[in-house]
C-alpha cells in the first residue's frame, strides 16, 4: 500500500517570539517493510533548516531556526511512502522469553538497532512493581516470544480505557497504569515497562496508523493523529517484531514508522524552545491516506 501522509502543526503565540528552536523528527526512517519515495518540509511565515547531528534514537533529526519575531508558526511535513509487511505470525521456531533475554544480555552489536539498548529503564519509563507483576502473567520465561508479546498487548487493549483527557506528555507509566486509562503513549510505555521488568528488549515507536472509517461514513482529512506503540526484539533471525497495544493487533501494513528510541522523549515529533513572554497553543492536523498504485503500461 502507498500513503501520503500530511502533518501539519501550528503553534499561536499570545505575544510575539523573537527566536525559536525546533528537532524536528518528521521524516519516515528506512525499516523493514516500508520505503521512502519521497519527503518534504515546510515552515510558514519561514525559517532555516539544517541536519541536526545524530541522537540516541533511530531517526531523521532536522533542527529548524526561527530568528524573526512571529505570533504564529506552521510546519507542514508530507510524505509518500510503500508499506508491505506481512503480519507476523508465531512459529514453532521462535525463541521463548528467557532465550530472548540471554540473547539480548550477551550481544555485543554497538549499532542503534542493537537489543542491549532497549533493556534498561529510560528517562520517561522507569521499572515499577505493579506494572512488573501485571505482566508477567503474560511473560512466562518459556513461552513463545511472539505469542506472549500479542497476548500482554491485547490485555493491556481489553483493560485499559483510551481517554485523551486522562494524561499528559509526562504522565508517567505508573500514573496512567494506576488509573488504567491513558493514550497510545502511556499504554506503550506500561507495555515497554513490563517488558523490560522480565529483562526483555524493548523500543518505543513513533508513526502513523492507517484509519478506516466507519461503513458508510466519509474520512475525515486531517483527523488522523500520530501513534506509538512497541517494538519486541524476539532474537537475531525474527529481529524487531511490532505490536500495538491500544489496538490489540501486530506492526502490519497499516503502521508507518517514523522514528524509534527508548522512550517518548527520543522521539518526539517536535521539540525545542522559543524565547517570549506569553502563553503558546499548539494544533496539530495528520492525514493518511491510501493511494491507489496503477500499473505500468508497456
């Protein structure tokens, strides 16, 4: 499937900022089941645009530079990207839990996509009990990777209530674990949390989900929103398995990846400051949409 993909965000400013300084993580990485065709940024009233020098996350940092007074400020990224990626399915030739963890304890890869990364606590998701024993229900050592990994996902889908209002950003995963109700972030953080309590590698995701209207019913342009969910490393022949636990489904042909890290934190889609004295607001508009591929014609 081919997608263009429109993300828009716009910050008003009560008074006038003289300078802003933005990472942007906007651009769709190169992983495994989606390629790039093409990608572009756009900033209003305008800006300067530079590479900014590669952090601890696997993706695309573009730093902006606002050096003019403005009260308003639009950042427009579009792409087109390919995504073909089969569900996953377990087999009887995955590895159990406590064959993953051994296996990410002793690799020695220095790379970004590296296991040993994802193992430890992390600046936004800390190791907590209660997350731990909640799912190690699912977490046998000697289950099959994959089958545990979408059991505890679908769990956290059936008894966690989706509540945008719940929390915030910085809601930790013991916070929105407490409550049982949270957005994607939260509920991708009590999955990593838990998984990494059982000495399991996992990664935070941050993309996009296709979304398919109700039947009869039109979609909406600009409704869609970004997504998080995790990435299970499930040893060196599976490699990097996703699952989505707001929805209780695997990483297939409707996710897109656009960066990975440890945590939230790694891979915002913006982040930065602005010097000014007044309060700011923040909208945000996403679109993805499918489009048709036509064949070529000899």
């Amino acid at each position: 499937m081919r997608y263009e993909i429109r993300h828009e965000t716009r910050f008003t400013y009560a008074r006038p900022v003289s300078f802003a300084r933005c990472n942007l993580r906007l651009k769709p990485i190169i992983w495994s089941g989606q390629t790039l065709i093409d990608h572009t940024l756009s900033v209003e009233p305008g800006g300067h645009f530079s590479l900014a020098r590669a952090d601890a996350s696997l993706a695309n940092v573009t730093r902006l530079v606002i050096s003019e007074a403005v009260t308003d400020l639009s950042i427009v990224s579009t792409a087109t990207i390919d995504v073909n990626r089969d569900i996953p399915m377990p087999l009887a030739s995955d590895p159990d839990l406590a064959t993953v963890a051994e296996l990410a304890r002793t690799n020695r890869s220095v790379l970004a996509v590296s296991p040993t990364n994802y193992l430890f606590p992390s600046p936004m998701i800390a190791l907590d009990s209660n997350i731990a024993d909640w799912c190690a229900k699912s977490l046998h050592p000697g289950r099959n990777s994959l089958e545990a990994a979408i059991e505890l996902a679908r769990r956290i889908q059936d008894e966690f209530a989706f509540d945008p209002d719940a929390t915030k950003t910085e809601t930790t995963p013991a916070e929105a674990f407490s409550q049982r109700g949270g957005v994607c972030q939260d509920f991708a953080q009590i999955m990593i949390s838990g998984l990494r309590s059982a000495g399991l590698p996992a990664a935070y995701v941050s993309g996009y989900i296709r979304t398919i209207p109700p039947p009869g019913e039109e979609r909406l342009v600009g409704a869609d929103a970004t997504h998080a969910w995790v990435l299970l490393w499930c040893g060196p022949d599976r490699g990097w398995v996703g699952v989505d636990p707001t929805n209780g489904i695997w990483m297939a042909g409707d996710h897109i990846v656009t960066a990975i890290g440890r945590d939230y934190s790694e891979v915002a889609p913006i982040d930065g400051i602005f010097l000014g004295s007044g309060a700011q607001t923040m909208t945000v508009s996403v679109d993805v949409a499918p489009l048709r591929l036509h064949a070529s014609v000899a």
